[in-house]
C-alpha cells in the first residue's frame, strides 16, 4: 500500500512540475496570441495522444496477461 502511494505521489509531483514548467515558459516566451481554434486543437491532440498511449499500453498488458506474447 506504501508502495502504491509512494508511486502515485511521485506521478502526481512529475505531473505538477512538467505543467508548471509549461506554464512558466509560456509565460516567458511573451505575447503570444493562440485563437480558441488553436487552443482547443491544442487541448485535442494532448487527450488524444495520452488516450492512444493508454490504450496501447492496456493492449499490452492485456496481451500478456491473456498468453499471447511470444514464446
């Protein structure tokens, strides 16, 4: 259990330091104008990319989980 929560606070730490340092970089490039139509595009590609890498990695743990790695 220690375990589990020792790795979840550490994801979520990682998390929090790579958004901040997105934002503060943001920030310091300066004025950048992004329509809403670049934001959201933005936004789609971020859940669409991390969807396809969770959906990749489940198929391959499903696959060894089911024996059909290879032999």
């Amino acid at each position: 259990m220690m375990k589990t929560l020792a790795l979840a606070v550490s994801l979520f730490g990682m998390l929090a330091l790579a958004v901040w340092g997105a934002v503060y970089v943001w920030g310091e490039i300066g004025d950048i104008e992004m329509s809403t139509t670049g934001i959201l595009a933005m936004i789609a590609g971020v859940v669409l990319s991390l969807g396809l890498g969770m959906g990749l990695m489940f198929l391959v743990f499903k696959s060894e989980r089911d024996g059909a790695g290879p032999e």
